[in-house]
C-alpha cells in the first residue's frame, strides 16, 4: 500500500475556537496610540472603524475565542483544508527532508483570506453596518471580503492597488462578481488619493495608499465600517484555523515538524500556521525552528525599524509599534502583491523581537523558480506569494540533502495562482526582475517616522 500524501479530517474536526497567542507570551505587545495624544487607543477610538465585537477580539486577554456558529456554517464550504506530504518534490530535490503543505487554495476565492472576511463580515452584519470598505492588494483579500460580503447581504467598495489592478484584471472581475465595486487606487475620489496622484501622477500604488482611502471612506459613513485583511491581532486571530488543523493533521501523519516556513507581508497567513505551534513550542510540547520569508523588495522585518508608524500612508490610523519601512514607502510593483506592505503585523513584529521567530528576505526571480519547480513536481501553480515559503522550504531541503539529516519541514501554500499567470508568463519570458531595496532608498523613507 502507497504511503499517505494527503491528511484530510472531518467536518466534526473544523476548529470551534480561535487561539489568542498573546496570553502565552513572556510579555504582551505596546499597545497602539492614538495619533493625536500618543496615548493608548481605547474603544471608543477604533468605533468609527471596526464593529464592537471585533474591538474586542482585538485586544482580548483570552486564550480562546469561540467561533460563532454562523461563521462555522460558511467555513464548512471548504474547512477543514488538506495537508499534503509533498512527496514528489522531496523526489525531484532528491532529499532525506519530510515537506508538508497546509493547502488554503480550496476556498471559494483560492486563497487564505475568507478565514477572516467571513467573521468580520459577520460581525459587521450582526451590528447593523450595511457597507465595509477595504483595500487590496494581489487582490485576494478583495475578493475574500466580497464572497463575505455576498454570505450575508452588505455592500463591498474596494480600493485596489493600481499596480495590481493592472496587472491583475481577473482579481477585479471575481470581486465583482460577488457583487463588490472596485476602483485602482490611488483614486480621484478620495482627498488622500487626490493628494498622492497630485504629487505622483503616475502612482503605481501601495497597501499603505489604498488604505488610506478606504479608511477616509468609512469613517465618513455611519452605516459603513472598514475591513482590514492582515496586520490586526483581531485578523491574524481568525487565521489560526489554519495551525489548529495541521496540529491534527501532524496527528495523523505520526509526524512532528522541525521546520515551519511561511511567508510574511502583513503576517496574517503566517500568524494562522505559526501561533498554535508556537503555543506548543512555548509549552514544551515541541520545539521546531519557525521562519518568516518576506520579499527582498519589501524587507520590513529584516530591514526595517521597530518603532511606532501609522499603519497608512495618509497618517489616518492609529500608531503601531511594528517593523516598518516608513508608512510613506512606495514598494517596487513585485508580483507578490500581498507582500508589498510597508509593516510588517504588530503581533509578529514583538514576537520577532523577543527572539521567538526568524525571518530571511528572498528575491522574486529564486521565489517563481521555486513555484515552477513546485508545480511541475505537485501539480499546483502556487501564488506569488507563498513562492516565498516554497524557495525557503527548497533551500532548507537542499542543505539536509548535503547533510544527510532527515528534517521535517511545514509551510503553508496559502493560495493557488489561477489568476496570476501573468507573473508566471513574465518570469518565463525572462521578463523579471529581483528589486533589492536600496539603503538610501530605506534611509529617506524611515525619515518620515512620526
């Protein structure tokens, strides 16, 4: 009998709790400040933005947050998601290393992101909002929050990078098919995206842009509130359904990881894998290395400075202590568009500083090697994105080749990459390019820290 490649559970498994890691921390995160006293954001701050519900999963001291029931009803459509052993391309490296990947590419939307949509557009609902605007950048999350939006009857505006929404029209398409209505930003139709496209006419965009100008539109309307897809401890929260399963599933395999690998831009992905191992780690229970890629263009936990920086680039939001590379960076238009923003997740970023975590920087031409060389041995093309975690988890699997050591190494394939040939197309052309990011470059945009 074939040895087992794929670990799949039961609908009775799908996780009935959310995992809080800040309570398992050796000391909890700087609170966010507001922009005008500097002093810690309350409730009342973050109410023109976010539904109550959410305001308090944002700072919740629990270790467990139950999942409603509703949202557990949409999150059976695809969850529990497949673990696979990647045995074809431990073949193709011809390597002693064990690969696991924690597939979110089943979703309704084929990436990770309707984790989070589907609550927060629950919780929206539920509170009587009727309009959730939001920013995008791959435009996953967009298309996540418009599949949310559609589950329970609220109207979806989105504002998508204008780099992604050129290079990417059929991400703009699956949004409005479930209903959203999308502009590229920077816009003309908000003051922020005015302000930008005065300055830089042909402005390519940046999360932190399209954030502003969501941000500037929700709170300009009292049956509006704004979504955000990544950075917040409320998102990231929602994504730990990801490492809840593949707990379970390593249950099965009989198998322990030494390894975890994930991609980072504004951490949600990899704070879904990593804090329930964490958790584990922290407790004893196991003690595998855990590794953030991030994209050698958009450096933030690597190169970037801890300190407090508005999570937009308007200066709109609250301040966060987070990696930055300057709220007013503008990243090169890599095709990994979910990893160009400016911070990296404040959770992530203090977990990092305690030593917890490590992070490396990749550039985009060894990532899509990697993806090609991934979907021609498993058969999945994987997005830009996680090409960053596959690179890392190739590297990693070639040394134990030259070692001899038999390591156990899991990332998370957070979503597939239908609707991203084109980056495919560009790098087999020989059309693509690594955009390392210059120290002058970096120096200038730190200097607009507040």
């Amino acid at each position: 009998m074939a040895e087992q490649t794929k670990y799949v559970l039961d609908e009775a498994d799908l996780p009935a709790q959310w995992y809080n890691v800040i309570p398992d921390l050796p000391e909890p995160p700087p609170p966010p400040l507001h922009p005008g006293t500097r002093e810690p954001v309350g409730p009342d701050d973050l109410a023109p933005l976010f539904p109550q519900a959410l305001i308090a999963q944002e700072v919740t001291t629990d270790r467990y947050v139950d999942i409603p029931e509703e949202v557990r009803e949409v999150y059976r459509l695809w969850r529990p998601s497949p673990l696979f052993r990647a045995r074809r391309l431990e073949k193709a490296l011809g390597t002693p290393a064990r690969i696991y990947y924690k597939y979110e590419g089943v979703s309704p939307v084929g990436s990770h992101k309707p984790n989070t949509a589907v609550p927060q557009a629950f919780y929206n609902a539920a509170e009587g909002v009727t309009r959730l605007t939001t920013e995008t950048g791959a435009g996953q999350w967009g298309s996540a929050l418009a599949f949310a939006c559609a589950q329970y009857g609220l109207e979806c505006e989105v504002w998508q990078v204008r780099a992604s929404y050129d290079q990417k029209p059929y991400r703009k398409l699956m949004m409005e098919t479930f209903g959203a209505t999308v502009h590229p930003s920077p816009s003309e139709l908000t003051e922020s995206g005015r302000a930008i496209l005065e300055r830089h006419p042909d402005s390519t965009g940046s999360l932190g842009i399209a954030i502003s100008e969501a941000v500037e539109q929700a709170a300009q309307d009292p049956d509006a509130r704004y979504a955000l897809g990544s950075v917040l401890n409320h998102v990231l929260l929602h994504q730990t359904v990801i490492g809840e399963e593949a707990l379970k599933q390593f249950e099965l395999a009989g198998d322990t990881p030494d390894l975890l690998v994930g991609c980072t831009g504004g951490g949600s992905n990899f704070g879904g894998l990593a804090f329930p191992f964490l958790r584990e780690k922290l407790a004893g229970r196991m003690d595998p290395v855990i590794r953030a890629v991030e994209p050698a263009a958009c450096p933030s936990l690597t190169r970037g400075k801890y300190a407090y920086d508005f999570g937009d680039t308007a200066g709109l939001t609250p301040l966060l202590k987070m990696h930055t590379l300057g709220h007013e960076f503008i990243p090169d238009p890599i095709h990994a568009g979910g990893l160009r923003y400016h911070g990296m997740s404040p959770l992530i970023s203090h977990i990092y500083e305690l030593g917890l975590i490590e992070a490396i920087a990749i550039g985009q031409q060894e990532c899509f090697a990697a993806g090609v060389r991934f979907a021609r041995s498993e058969g999945i093309i994987p997005a830009p994105e996680p090409t960053h975690a596959l690179a890392a988890c190739i590297q990693e699997a070639l040394r134990c080749k030259e070692t001899g050591e038999e390591k156990v190494i899991l990332t998370a394939l957070c979503g597939h990459a239908h609707l991203d040939l084109p980056a495919y197309g560009a790098y087999l052309a020989g059309d693509m390019v690594d955009n390392e990011l210059s120290d002058a470059t970096l120096e200038e945009s730190l200097a607009t820290l507040p």
